[in-house]
C-alpha cells in the first residue's frame, strides 16, 4: 500500500461518486443561453398581457436573467413555503419546467381574481388558493405556448397546471417535482410588478435536456424561414419611365398610335390623365359619422373576462348571528349553554362568498338538511 486512497473509497468516504458531479459542471453555450432568454421573454411577455386582462391590473415583467441552480441554493433564496407550478407539455415539444410564486403572491393574485383589492391576504394557504393559481396559470401558459406555437411554427399545447406548497428546507413529496430538482436546472428570474401590489419575483425552472430542445427547435425553424427567403426570387427592377420631349413650336402634334391603350401605359402617366378638381368646384362635403364609445366600460371587465374563472371554486358560508363575549364568559362555556345572537328571530340571515357579503336569505328545510332560499342580492 502507498497511503493512497483510490476514487471507489474516496466516494465511499464523501457518500458519493464522482458522477453525482458531472450534472455540477453541466452549462449552456452563450448561443443556447440566449435562445431560452428570449424564448423565455416573447412567453413571458404574452403571459403578462393575460395575466393583466385577468386581474384587471397592470402587470410588467421584466427581461429575463439566465443562471443555473441547484435546490439547496433555491432554499437560500426563498425563506418561506412558495407555490410550485408544475407545467408539461404534451403536443409540439417534449418536456416541462417549474414556475415558482412566492407564498404572498399567490394570496394576493387569488383575492385580485375573486373580485378583491389584493389586501385580504391573511390566513393560511389553502386549497382554494392553489386551484385558482393553478387556473391563472393555465391561461398564462396556454397563452405563452400559443406565442411559442407561432415562433416554432408548429402547435404546442400543455397540460392543466398543477400547484403545491412547497418548502425547500424539507423532503419534496411530489415525486414529479423531487425528481426535477434532483439535478442542478436552468434558472430564468424575472422581475414582476402588479400594480401597486407586488414588487416580487417569477421564477422559471428549465431541465438542461428541455432548455437544450428548445434551443435546437428555435434554430431549426430559424434556418427554415432563412431558407424560404433565400428561394424567393428578388423582383425585377421596374424601368424609370423616360422623359418626354417637349414638342418644339410650331411642329404638327403627332396623335396616339392606337396600340398605346391605357392599361399598357406608365401607371404614373395614368395619374397624370385623371380630371384635376379645379378649386371652387361644386363638392358635395358632409362631416364624418363616427361610432360613440361608452367611457364608462373597460374592455377588461367584459363578460369573456368572468368566463376565464367560471371554474374556480368559492366558499358559500352562512351566517346565523353574532355576539361579543369576553373571555371569562367564553371560558364558562358548557353544554346547554345557551348564546343570544345579534339577529331577531325570523329576520333574514347573511349569505357570505369567500368571506364578503353578497346576499340575505331565509333558513329552509330540504328534506334532512338546511337551505337557504335567497331574498335579497347585495349590488
């Protein structure tokens, strides 16, 4: 023996082998970076444009910035549970990638699309958070594979999103997603602002094979189109029509040979020979009738912009009465114990949506259960 140690009790020593290290090494060409910016920036751009119409809010992303990563540097960067977004897809190209929301800015796009101010965000992450991110992120997407259908020249279509809550700093449950993160990923950050509400940050996860497809994809359409507009022949030149000479005085006018008709004649001839309107004519002049245009409807509240969420589900809660208690009285609370609402008997009950009031109505029984029958509806 020469005190040596070998590669096989080195990896043995370390729990790894030198192969765990390659996918550390693994990187773009400064061409293939480029190509996934700016395939990452036409989608983003078109994704935001739906993502404006659908919060009925402004929203501006920024270029993208391309990296790499590994998980244990994305759980220095978000402290916090965030909102994964798995995306495959499954018509056009092969492959799928990760958007990644922060915690907040999911709460606050989901009240946006409930109808709200994007200030009711407290309370805890639920699932009625995560279907509606997932819905707006489905008409983000759809909307951005549309944009890259158009740049590849080929349909491309993806599957409904699916979100979870993630933390980073615990073991990934979603298989799907644990094996994506397996290996170091390319990262494309973008910076996102909605309205006055989120300064944050959207982020894209692209596995080096996907990001590498595109790239290949984006070149082979490139060179096709190359191609098409190099086998258009260049048209031909058209020839300057020559000067007439000025007849001399005195010399006898020479009329039109009878070949020269009208359709073979210099279309800046034919202009010269239409009728010139000699000022003072009698012309029939009328004002232009335009359409008139409410100011008071936005495009971005139209009834196709409802349809975009007809299917996110909503919490219907009802609402009997309510009584201030303190906490001794509270603390006295027994079986039997018997509360005095703020509601007179038979007096109309409120009818809550998501937590905000929309409607009063009276308590029904429908065979072993209680309804409610409708009365009145909030404007």
């Amino acid at each position: 023996m020469d005190g040596m140690l070998s590669q096989e009790e080195i990896d043995a020593l370390t729990g790894g082998d030198s192969s765990s290290n390659s996918a550390a090494t693994e990187s773009l060409s400064d061409a293939e970076r480029d190509a996934v910016g700016e395939i990452a920036n036409i989608n983003m751009g078109t994704a935001a444009t739906t993502l404006s119409t659908l919060l009925n809010n402004k929203v501006t992303i920024t270029t993208p910035r391309v990296s790499y990563v590994t998980v244990n540097e994305l759980s220095q960067q978000y402290d916090r549970p965030c909102v994964f977004i798995h995306i495959s897809y499954i018509e056009g190209i092969d492959g799928n990638n990760i958007l990644i929301l922060k915690e907040d800015d999911v709460k606050i796009i989901t009240d946006l699309m409930m109808g709200g101010d994007g200030t009711n965000t407290d309370g805890e992450l639920s699932d009625l958070h995560l279907s509606a991110i997932s819905e707006a992120m489905n008409q983000m997407m759809g909307s951005a594979a549309t944009s890259l259908s158009s740049m590849l020249e080929k349909k491309v279509d993806i599957s409904p999103p699916s979100a979870s809550l993630i933390d980073l700093n615990d073991t990934i449950e979603d298989s799907e997603i644990s094996t994506f993160l397996n290996n170091v990923v390319v990262q494309v950050a973008f910076d996102m602002k909605i309205g006055d509400l989120i300064d944050s940050q959207i982020m894209q996860l692209y596995p080096f094979d996907f990001a590498r497809e595109l790239f290949e994809r984006f070149m082979g359409s490139s060179n096709k189109k190359a191609a098409e507009a190099e086998a258009v022949p260049a048209a031909e030149p058209v020839p300057a029509a020559q000067p007439q000479m000025a007849p001399q005085a005195g010399a006898p006018q020479m009329a039109m040979a009878p070949q020269m008709a009208p359709q073979m004649m210099d279309p800046n001839m034919m202009q010269m020979q239409q009728p010139y309107m000699m000022p003072g004519a009698n012309v029939n002049v009328q004002p232009a009738q335009f359409q008139q245009f409410n100011a008071g409807i936005s495009p971005l509240l139209q009834q196709e912009n409802i349809d975009l969420i007809l299917d996110v589900p909503l919490e219907v809660t009802v609402e009997l009465g309510r009584s201030n208690k303190s906490i001794k009285e509270i603390l006295d609370f027994a079986p039997g114990t018997i509360i005095e609402l703020n509601k007179l008997a038979g007096e109309p009950v409120d009818v809550l949506v998501n937590g905000k009031y929309v409607a009063r109505g009276e308590v029904v029984v429908i065979e072993e259960n209680f309804g409610i029958r409708l009365v009145e509806i909030t404007k």
